[in-house]
C-alpha cells in the first residue's frame, strides 16, 4: 500500500489544524513552521481541503484557516480522499485489470486489504488523534522548536 506525501501532508496539516485553532485562526505558515513542509506545498493542499468543505479561511489580521466543523466529524480518510489520494493496495488502482487486462490471481486479497485500510481510516477522526496522549506532548514541542526558530530569526534580523 503506497500513501503519497500529498495524503500524509495533508492529514499531518488537518491534525495540526484542529489542534491549534481551537485557539485563533491557524496560518499556512505556522503550520509549515511546525511541520516542516513547504508553504507552497501547503496552499495547494489547502486549496483542496477548502473546495471539500473541510476547512475555511478567515481574512484580515489574526486571520488563517479553521476546520469548517468539528474535529469529531472530520476522519482520516475523508482528509486523504479530499486531496485526491487513494488509499489502495493493489496494482491496478482496483481496475482489476492487472494482469493482460484482468484480474490478477491476488486481485481480491489486495481489493480487501484496501478496504480494511479504508475502514480503518474512516473509523479515526481528528478528534480522537488529538485525545492521545502522545499527539499532544508531539504539539507541544513542535510548538516549543517553532518558538525558538521565531526567535532565531528576530535575533538574527536584530543584529
């Protein structure tokens, strides 16, 4: 099963989201900052997410994105299905052509390991991620580094 950077940015995105805009709007900047992906990378992701309904944007000073809903009603695979990532262990993309134009001998075995996989990720929503334990102690030094490379750069732009 392949999952793309553009399916794992994205949730990685949403979870960060949910996470720190219970608090105020969140900018595709922060998010970049504390997770390490390009900005750019994120504007196209975000461009995806808001024509799926999931996130909104709120213009002006103290503005960035929030979740169009609860966190409770958002699930990982709507978040992956959203930027036009498939989750899928087959060959054929579930074409069943895999092999001269058919099925291949392990087509259905592949066929429901993706729907398991799909199951499975249905079954998670953002706010059962930010629950865990581990994801909130993750937040927070993501948060702790963020602050420092901010103020690297105020230091560096002072001298």
């Amino acid at each position: 099963m392949r999952l793309t950077t553009k399916g794992r940015y994205a949730v990685t995105a949403m979870l960060d989201l949910a996470y720190h805009s219970q608090i105020k709007p969140v900018t595709l900047t922060e998010i970049a900052t504390r997770q390490t992906i390009s900005l750019s990378y994120l504007e196209q992701l975000f461009a995806r997410l808001r024509r799926a309904g999931m996130v909104k944007g709120v213009r002006g000073p103290g503005g960035g994105y929030t979740l169009c809903g609860l966190a409770s009603d958002i699930n990982i695979a709507d978040i992956i299905a959203a930027v036009d990532e498939q989750v899928d262990a087959t060959k054929c993309g579930g074409e069943a052509n895999c092999q001269k134009h058919q099925a291949c001998l392990t087509h259905e075995l592949w066929m429901g390991l993706s729907e398991q996989i799909r199951d499975y990720l249905k079954g998670i929503t953002l706010a059962e991620l930010l629950e865990k334990h581990h994801v909130q102690e993750v937040a927070q030094r993501q948060d702790q580094e963020a602050q420092r490379v901010i103020e690297l750069h105020r230091h560096m732009l002072n001298a």
